[in-house]
C-alpha cells in the first residue's frame, strides 16, 4: 500500500481496518458499518474456517477459510487481506462485523469458491516470507477446491491494498506457484482493488505524496540492499503471457494509490494482457473492502463477471 503523507490513507485505514477504537476515526466507520455492510449468504457452500495450509504447522497466520460450492467446474478466487503488510487478519471484525469472511459468503452464494487467507506478518518475517506463505495458500486452496469441485484452470487471486500487492506478484512470479504444483497458466485472472507497491520505483508516485521511507523501512534490508525498490515491485514480472487483470479503486482514494493502479493497467496495455479499470464511485480506501460485498456495486458487479465469464485456460498474450 503506498501511503499520502501525514494525511495520508495509511493512518486512517489502519485505525479503520485493524486497530478500531485506537485512533478518532474509528467511530465514523462503526457508524457506517450498518449503512454499507449487507451479511451474505453462502447458500449451499460448505464453510471450513481455520484450515492449516501447510501441513504439520499449527500457527493461526498460516491458515484459511474455504467457502466451497457445491457441483463442480466453479471458480476459485483466493483472497488476500490488506493492513500495510504488518497488520491485519482474515478474522477482522469492525463493529461486529466480519468484513473479510464476508467476502466468502458473498460469491460462494453466486457459485464462486472462494479462499480467505492468513499470512504472517512484518516486521516478524521477511518480506518474501510473506509472498512464500501466499504461494502456499494458494497451492492448498488450489487442491482442496479442485478435489471439491473446482475447474482447475478457473483459479483467481484477488487482494486488497497490500494484499493486491502480494495476491499480485505471485500470480505473476511464476516460480512462486509452480514449485508449489500449480502451472501458472491455471491462473485465470487477477482481482487487485485499492492496491499499492506495484512499482515502487515510480517517481510521480512519490511526487503525489507517497513517503518512500514507510516501504524502504519494509522491503528494505540487507538482502536487497539499495535494490529493494525493484526487488519487491510487481511490474517487472509482466509479460505478453501474464494472465488478463481487473483493476478497482475509489474515486476517493489518495491520487497516490490512484497512480499505482493506474501505472499496473499502462504496463499490462504496453505488454497486450487484457486487464480492465473500474473506479468505485464516491468510495475510499477501506469502504473498497466493503464495496466488493454489497450488491450493485462497481466493484461486486466488476469481480462477480469477470470471475464469472473470463475465458480460462487460454494463452492471453500474443
């Protein structure tokens, strides 16, 4: 997540998202919950919370909650939570609400399998711990939906703010997913909403008021050195076989966070992998989370076709 100066999303999202009753604004979104948050229904999927993905290991960050269909040739989207890399749970609950599990009530009701995960969390690992925990989310999830059901190629990674980032560069590092047993082309496509850290070498990101120092005290380290800006971009993992993007922000979100999603469509165009733009009107940093579960929206409407009717199992560049 690229973060906007002192005003910037960064305070305000992770008082919102992660530490409610903290910090002032945490009211505002209690207030509101009720307003924009609908409970889904998974209809007839079979729920199962708090599943290791890595056998053998007992820790509740490497975990996920699997919302699975009934039938079979359904889709599979994992899902992966934000919180600026170091906060955040696929647990969260705001006012009582549970936002992220909601997501997988709400498209397993549309005939969507759907896997929330954990992962671990800075500054307690590294960096590329984090994409390795993904990686294996994904693989687990990838497994049990297709012994459940799920078409094979119908796979789909979808995050919010950091989570886009992660969710993002493991769709598209391909050695991630296929030393875990997952080819890359069963990757269908790719939901990012409200992300950030796509290229962290950009500019006019910092120029729109991004602090470089807030993810050079994340990805920066020994390992990297001074390199760390391009080690831990998405960008460079981009060519004419990446598969096809739907990208999602708020109309309200920081013109930071805007050019980063922005900057991903331009380098997807440039490479010829079909990816679509959405703005959520009207919509902030963290009400994107909630917009992806209230019918209607940009964003429901946006992710529940393109997971729906993308063409899967096809070579997307030229």
């Amino acid at each position: 997540m690229i973060p906007g100066g002192r005003s910037s999303i960064l305070s305000y999202t992770l008082a919102l998202l992660v530490s409610v009753g903290l910090g002032g604004c945490a009211p505002i979104y209690y207030v509101g919950m009720p307003l924009v948050y609908d409970r889904a229904d998974a209809g007839s999927a079979a729920v199962e919370r708090d599943v290791s993905y890595v056998r053998g290991v007992e820790d509740p960050k490497r975990t996920v909650d699997l919302f699975l269909p009934r039938g079979s040739g359904w889709p599979l989207m994992i899902f992966v939570h934000g919180g600026g890399w170091n906060h955040g749970d696929k647990g969260l609950r705001v006012g009582g609400k549970d936002v992220y599990r909601n997501i997988g009530r709400y498209y397993a009701g549309k005939g969507i399998g759907v896997a929330v995960i954990n992962y671990r969390l800075l500054p307690g690992v590294h960096w590329k711990t984090q994409l390795n925990d993904v990686a294996d989310a994904v693989s687990y999830s990838w497994q049990r939906a297709v012994d459940a059901g799920a078409d094979p190629k119908r796979l789909f990674l979808s995050g919010h703010s950091a989570g886009a980032q992660l969710a993002t560069r493991v769709a598209l590092d391909g050695s991630l997913l296929s030393t875990r047993g997952v080819a890359p082309a069963n990757v269908c496509g790719v939901v990012a909403v409200s992300g950030g850290g796509y290229d962290m070498e950009d500019a006019e990101t910092y120029a729109l008021g991004a602090q470089f120092s807030y993810l050079q005290d994340r990805f920066g380290n020994v390992d990297t050195g001074d390199s760390w800006s391009h080690d831990a971009s998405v960008v460079q993992f981009i060519d004419a076989n990446s598969p096809p993007f739907l990208i999602l922000y708020g109309e309200r979100e920081p013109r930071s966070l805007q050019r980063q999603s922005q900057l991903l469509a331009d380098v997807l165009t440039g490479a010829g992998v079909p990816n679509n733009v959405r703005v959520q009107p009207k919509h902030t940093h963290p009400r994107m989370v909630l917009a992806m579960t209230t019918e209607g929206r940009v964003t429901s409407t946006a992710i529940e076709d393109f997971v729906l009717h993308e063409q899967c199992g096809q070579t997307t560049g030229q």
